[in-house]
C-alpha cells in the first residue's frame, strides 16, 4: 500500500502538535507495516525558495525530491518537498502580514484556483488562500507523476491539495481534522477557512478527527455524514533521556505551569484568574505562563492589574529543551484551553512525571484518566485542584505511578493501527 | 435444623458538599444537606419503608418463625432521624415483633478497626447504646464495615464480649471449605464466625434483573431448588445484602418484593430449611473448624480486599490523615467536633476516591457525587484541612488542662512526700521520747527544750508548700 501524505513539518524543524503528530503517526504506520509513504512536505522552515514557484509556470514543477534515511525507524523515506510559504497554524490575517514582508524578496507568482484551471495573473501572492491554490496545483502535478493507493491530507491548508491529487489520479482521499477554524477562532469563523475545510471534508471519502470532540463539530457545525467520520485519538512519542533529565531548582516555590501559544483558544486568562484565587491561600507558589501570542500583552496587563506580577512570570516562548527544563521545574501543569482538539502537551508534561489539570473541552480528556478534569471557565474549581495538588501529597505521589504509565501506553502505534483500518475501508 | 440466615445491611453516609479550599477556615459546614436529603428520601420510599412492609407481612403470617437481621449503621440512623423518622418507627415496630435482630457496628461505618483499637471499642459501643435507645436490643453479634474482618479484629470483637462475627465466605480464604457452616476465629475461638454465601447473596443482590444471566429469572422456587441441592450436611445458607437490594438497586418492576414475599412460603413448603437470626446460629450450631484469616477481607469486588477503600495512594493518605488526629479529638470535648469526627470517618469518602473502576470499567459507585477519584480526594482533603484546623485551635485550651492535671499530680507528690516525713518525724518522736525516757532516769534536763523546737518550725512550713 502506497500512502501520498501532505503532511507538515518534519524534525527538527518542529514548531507545534501537528508536525510532532505527523512525524508520530508516519513512525507508528511504518511499524504497522504502512512503510511506503510519499511524504509531501512545505518547506517552510524560513529558507524557503520562492523562486521554484517560478518553475510552475513553464509549466514543470521542479522539487526537490529526496530519500531520506532517518535512520532509527525508516529504511525508506520518500520526501517530497515544496517550495512555498505555508506553514501551519497560519490566519489568512497573519499570513498576510508575513507575504507582504516577503514580497520584495518574491519575483513571480501564481494565482490559481483549485478548480483545475489555471490563471497565470503573474500578480504576487499575498494572500493565504492563493498560495494554498498553487499549493494544490502543486500536487495535482504530483499526484500525476507518482503512483500510490490512497491520500492523506492533514489539516485544512492542505485539503485543496488532496482535493487536486485526488482528482487527477482519482484515489480515494482521507482528511485528517488536526483542529478546525471553530477550535482556532473561538467561534467568529473566517468564511473562506470554512469553506477550504467543508470542501475537503465533502471531497474525503473518509475523515479521521483527533477526538470525538472534533468529530462532533465535523457532523454538526460541516453538516458530514456521521459514517464517514473516524475517531483517532493522538499517542506521544517517549522521551528521550536527555528530555527527562531532572534540573536543579533555584527556587523553593511550587511551579504551576502554562505552556502553550497565548491564544484565545488556549484560554490563558482562564489560568490567570485561578492563580490569583491560589494566590490570596498559598504564599509559597509560583506561576509561569510559557508561550507567546496574540493576547500575550493583554495577560501581562492583567496580571499587573491583580497585582500579582512577583509571583507570576513570563517567558516568551520555548522551544526544544527548554520545554523539558520548564516540565521538570513544575509541580503542576495546566491547560484551560477553550477549545482543544486533541492537546499534546498535557501528555508530555505527565512524562515528565508532572501532574495535570486539563479542561472538559480537550480532545485529551477524552482518553485521560489520571488527570484532574475541569471545564475551562470554572476557575474556581481549577484553583481547587492547583491547590489541592501543591497541598495534599497523595496527589502527586498518585501521579508519579499512574499517570506516567497510563502516558506510556499511548503509544502511536495502536493509532496506526486505526489509520491502517481507515485505508483499507477506502481502497476498492 | 438447617437454617437460612437473613441479614440486611442499612448505611448512607453524609456526603460532603463541594468544597473549595477558599472555605479552609471560613466555612464549618461539609455536607451537602439538598443532596443526602434526596438520596435518604428517594431510598426511604422506594425502598426501606417498602421492604419492611413487606417483612411485616410475612412476619404477620409466619410469627416468629421467620427471623431476619438488621444492621443499621449509626450515620444511616442519625440521616434517617433527619430526614425520613418514619422509617425509624418503622424498624421499631419491626423490633417489636420478636422476629428481628439488631447487630452490633461502628458507628460511624468506618474502617477503624484497622487502625485504632481505642477508637474502634468506642464506636462499637456508642452505636451498641443507639440500638438499645432506638430499638431495646442490646447486640450481641457484631458485624464489621463492609464486612472487613482478619483473625487480629476478630479477636478484638470477642474482647468487646461479642458471641459471633460476620463476614465475607471469600474464596481465597475458604478454598475448597463451604461458607454454610459455622467457623471460628482462629485467635479466640470463643468467637463464631459467619460466612456469607457470596454466590447466592449475589444472585439476589446483583444478578437478580440481570436478563444475560442464565438463571434469570430468579424465582422463590428455583432458589429453593437451590437450597435441596445443597449437601444434606451443610447447616446455614447466610444470605447477607445491602437492604437497598430491594427496590432501588433492583426495582420494584424487576419483581423483587414479589420474591421477598414468596421466599419464605416456599422454604418452609419444599425445603427442610428454617429461619434464624445470626445469633440463634451461633448458639445453636457448633463451629465446624477454625478460620485462619492473617490480611482482611472484605465483601467487595472480585478481590474481597480493602483495594476498594484503601487500593491506592490518594485513599492511604487522606486515611492516615484522618487517623493522625485520633487522639487529639479524644481530648476535645465538643459537640460538633465529634459529630464531624464521626461523620468524616465514614469509609464511602474513600470509596469515591478510588480508582479501580478505571480499569475494570463496570462498578460504579452508588450515589457517588464525585465525577473522578481525584475530585474526591481534593475535596476530602479540603474538608480535612479544615477540621484539623478547628481540631488544633481547640488543643491550646486542652493543654491548659493538660497543665493543670500536670499541677495536680506535682501536689498529690507533694503531699505523698509530707506523710513521709510526718511518719518519720512520729518515728523520730517516739525514739526521742524513748531516749528521753532512758536519760529520764539518769537525770538530763537541758536537752529537752532545744530538740523539740525544730520539728515544730517544719511542721509549719510543710502544709504551706503543700497548699501552693
């Protein structure tokens, strides 16, 4: 079984979930015995070359195609990679800003829909939306060139790419929801994000969502066919030693950790308002808020307004090891997100043999049973279980034994497992 | 005489409301009154206040004959007292008839016996004096929460003066053994020991609605059917359920009191079996063997351990907590503390902690207000931190106390010294007078007045020291 995956991000350039889902799920297929994958990957990372774009319009697409030996896992990697500026998480909004500072450096794009027909305007491409269109023209010339049974699109930016190759080489397509644009915006949704995503959902023949909480806003916000929609929860890759490695603490305070993009998906104000609840019983605590983002001055501005600034601290956003550093100096790791997917780092923090509050509305809830469960804007009870963590030792000492081994046997294989099934079902 | 022994167990804790960590040291009041007031009401209606009407008829008709055992536990007394009196004159009617036997139980429905034997025989007999006020028995039989016995708490009860002790007929115990015989502690042999029939229990207390099990549906006949196919040797069928069995855990629709009704008609007509209370059984059968059980049991899940109670580390902890101020709330002489003292000990507050429905996924808990194990904990915890708190600002006056008994003790020396020395000053006296007697006749008068002036002056001094 041949597998064209337009997936996202690949170590080490390794941004959020869903590269590290990407990269987990390809590792966990090949050892369910699905290990001839295309892997079409942007290339984003920065050092993009916008001039292969250029190459499109002679009407050859020139990419750099490549195998790969990650060593360890693959024998064999196929990786196509292509030259454009997309990268996920993008808004059309932040998208724009980035495209406008490219634009000097940029010579010649494409504007094209993903109708099949092509408009060579020459005009430059500083919407989101049309360089998804040329994304998709992009793979409809892959999917003509290369043979495989099935396609795999992850996350929206890349259904229109799948559309494309499915219809040249007419394989059956599989959408995988990392999150939709009802996750990301906290309900004002962008009209034309909805509809890439309800195109792609529509054209699937089948969909994977990460949680039953995303399939539930497939069927009822994109009006899909129940029967078409999968559930796939997430695994975690285990960590390395180096990762799981104990720093020397500075300081005697209890840490209770935020880690995640200051967004108001992530629900950063929500944790705001418990630690100071936590505050006005407990001397000895400290809190951290990790990760940069749109709302990030807003949290500083509140947090001066509590007046609780000397016990709560930021960061700015951390990456690599820092990350571990953070788990391993925490006691308590919190995530209030409003609207959640899935939600990953919950499960790298119990890893690192970190106890965590998680809110109701996470994909992750669904499968965790050693975790302290909360609804996001019940602040009140999230500073109870902050509290009652830091307080009462039965809690971590509970944790530093379940937790870690209910973490360790989510394992990305037993998704594969679902994923594998999931083809199947599609290919005639 | 082969004999079925009825026993119905009767308890409902206080549950605790939600409790934040803001109320630490503001808020006094742990129990959530909307809710245990429901629950009692709900289980008043739907099932105590049927299932005694329905005993009350068959004792009506059977006389004394037909013999059942209650075990009320004194929490489940003190909620139905509150909200539902007319199930306690119910059971005081019951009392009256001579068909029924009150056992004896903590109090509290706790665990204490694992941990405190001081705490335990006070339970025991605060519960054991409730009885005798409520229902004018005094208990001899004693059945411990949850079941829960080993060889050492069987000892401990037969030190209390009790005839007998229920307990779970566990499999890991029994091995090829039969629960229907009479058993003994292995400690203290004095003390039977009842061994409940776990199958049979079960298949009325779980199975009974229970449509995929193959003996559905279970009938009076075929459950006496069951009862004649035993071995003719085999003398007591102890057939011990929570009372909750009849109408709320299986419902009235399911055909349950129809049963109840039934049962003892058709014993007495096809079987060779009669009624006893435990008691009667204990008196009347003789112990068939020792039963050497070294680690507690209990009547819960398939383990018939304390992993229900105390399986894991967030229950260990918050029951060693708890137990920490056993002897801190024994000094405090406070109404309301030891009513909190008592309700928190309930074992149902670590029940809910637990987390063994994790991984068998089937039992959950009955009426547990608590969404996860975690929730409980942090809850219990909180509640705790409180009580300890209240607990702690009453020891500085109980200190003073302390001081005193200390002061008390210090004079009674004091005291004891002052005889001693009166006794020797008498001794020294005598002797004196002895000697004068004997310098008398060879005539020595001027030692006479100097010798008795000093023990006048310490006589003096000595009743001062004595009155400080």
């Amino acid at each position: 079984m041949r597998v064209l995956m337009f997936g996202w991000e690949f170590p080490p350039h390794i941004s959020g979930g869903l590269g590290t889902a990407c990269y987990g799920l390809t590792k966990g297929l090949h050892s369910v015995g699905v290990n001839d994958i295309l892997f079409v990957v942007p290339k984003a990372y920065g050092d993009e070359d916008i001039s292969k774009v250029n190459i499109i319009d002679a009407g050859e697409v020139v990419i750099s195609d490549r195998i790969i030996d990650y060593s360890t896992f693959f024998q064999k990697m196929h990786f196509i990679e292509v030259g454009t500026s997309l990268r996920p998480y993008s808004t059309p909004e932040e998208y724009e800003k980035l495209s406008i500072e490219n634009q000097e450096k940029s010579k010649y794009l494409i504007q094209s829909s993903f109708s099949g027909k092509l408009s060579f305007s020459g005009g430059y491409g500083h919407d989101l939306f049309k360089e998804i269109a040329n994304y998709a023209v992009v793979a409809s010339i892959i999917a003509y060139q290369y043979k495989f049974d099935v396609i795999h699109a992850h996350d929206w930016l890349a259904y229109p790419a799948g559309i494309a190759a499915k219809l040249i080489s007419g394989k059956p397509l599989v959408v995988h929801v990392h999150a939709t644009d009802f996750d990301r915006s906290g309900g004002s949704v962008n009209p034309g994000v909805y509809e890439i995503e309800k195109a792609g959902m529509e054209a699937a023949d089948k969909i994977i969502a990460v949680s039953n909480l995303t399939r539930n806003i497939i069927i009822e916000k994109y009006g899909i066919d129940s029967n078409k929609v999968v559930t796939v929860h997430n695994a975690v890759e285990p960590l390395a030693d180096h990762e799981l490695q104990k720093r020397e603490r500075s300081i005697n305070d209890k840490i209770v950790t935020f880690l995640g993009r200051v967004t108001m998906q992530k629900g950063p104000e929500y944790f705001i308002e418990a630690a100071h609840l936590v505050l006005q019983k407990m001397k000895n605590v400290r809190f951290v808020m990790a990760g940069s983002g749109d709302m990030l001055n807003r949290m500083i501005w509140r947090v001066a307004t509590l007046k609780i600034g000397s016990r709560f601290h930021f960061t700015g956003f951390l990456k690599g090891d820092d990350v571990y550093h953070m788990f391993s100096l925490s006691d308590v790791y919190v995530m209030p997100s409003i609207s959640e997917p899935f939600g990953i780092s919950p499960l790298e923090a119990m890893q690192s043999n970190v106890p965590v509050i998680i809110s109701r509305q996470s994909g992750v809830s669904e499968i965790l049973q050693h975790a302290i469960k909360v609804d996001f804007w019940d602040t009140h009870a999230m500073a109870d279980a902050i509290y009652g963590i830091l307080k009462y030792e039965g809690l971590p000492k509970m944790f530093k034994i379940h937790a870690k081994e209910e973490v360790d046997n989510l394992k990305w294989e037993h998704a594969a497992e679902k994923v594998k099934e999931v083809y199947q079902s599609v290919i005639y | 005489m082969r004999t079925i022994c009825l026993y119905f167990q009767i308890h409902q804790p206080f549950r605790l409301k939600r409790y934040r960590f803001f109320n630490i040291g503001n808020d006094h009041y742990y129990y959530d009154d909307f809710l245990n007031e429901s629950i009692i009401a709900r289980v008043a209606e739907r099932s105590y206040l049927q299932t005694n009407k329905v005993i009350r008829q068959i004792i009506k008709e059977y006389g004394t004959q037909f013999k059942v055992a209650f075990s009320i536990s004194g929490i489940a007394l003190d909620q139905l007292q509150l909200y539902a009196p007319e199930v306690i004159e119910s059971f005081q009617k019951l009392a009256k008839t001579g068909s029924v036997e009150f056992l004896s139980e903590t109090f509290s429905h706790s665990l204490v016996a694992l941990k405190n034997k001081d705490e335990f025989v006070r339970q025991v007999n605060e519960h054991k004096q409730r009885i005798k006020e409520l229902f004018n028995q005094e208990p001899t039989v004693f059945r411990n929460t949850e079941l829960v016995y080993s060889d050492k708490i069987g000892a401990d009860v037969a030190d209390m003066g009790f005839a007998a002790m229920l307990t779970e007929g566990a499999r890991h115990v029994l091995g090829w053994k039969s629960p229907n015989y009479l058993y003994c502690n292995s400690i203290n042999p004095r003390l039977k020991v009842l061994l409940r029939n776990f199958r049979m229990s079960d298949d009325i207390s779980f199975r009974f609605s229970n449509k995929g099990w193959s003996e559905f549906p279970l009938t009076a006949e075929k459950f006496a059917g069951w009862l004649k196919k035993l071995d003719k040797k085999e003398e007591t069928v102890n057939i011990f359920i929570d009372y909750e069995t009849f109408g709320e855990h299986q419902w009235m629709e399911s055909g349950i009191f129809e049963f109840l009704t039934a049962l003892p008609g058709v014993v007495y007509k096809s079987t060779n079996f009669c009624f006893s209370t435990p008691s009667e059984i204990a008196s009347n059968l003789l112990p068939i063997s020792t039963i050497s059980v070294p680690y507690p049991i209990s009547w819960a899940d398939e383990e018939r351990d304390l992993t229900s109670w105390l399986g894991n580390e967030l229950q260990v902890d918050a029951f060693n907590k708890l137990y920490s101020l056993t002897d801190k709330v024994a000094r405090i002489n406070d109404e309301k503390i030891q009513k909190d003292w008592k309700y928190l000990q309930a074992s149902d507050h670590f029940y809910y902690m637990s987390t063994k429905f994790f991984s068998d996924g089937a039992t959950q808990a009955y009426f547990n207000p608590y969404d996860t194990p975690y929730e409980a904990y942090i809850n219990y915890m909180n509640v705790l931190s409180d009580f300890s708190i209240r607990v702690n600002s009453l020891i500085p006056e109980s200190t003073d106390e302390q001081e005193i008994a200390n002061l008390t003790q210090v004079i009674a020396e004091k005291d004891e010294l002052l005889h001693k020395y009166e006794s020797e000053l008498k001794k020294l006296k005598s002797t004196k007078t002895k000697i004068k007697a004997a310098a008398k006749s060879t005539a020595s008068v001027p030692v006479k007045g100097r010798k008795s002036g000093s023990p006048k002056k310490e006589k003096t001094n000595l009743p001062k020291a004595g009155k400080k």
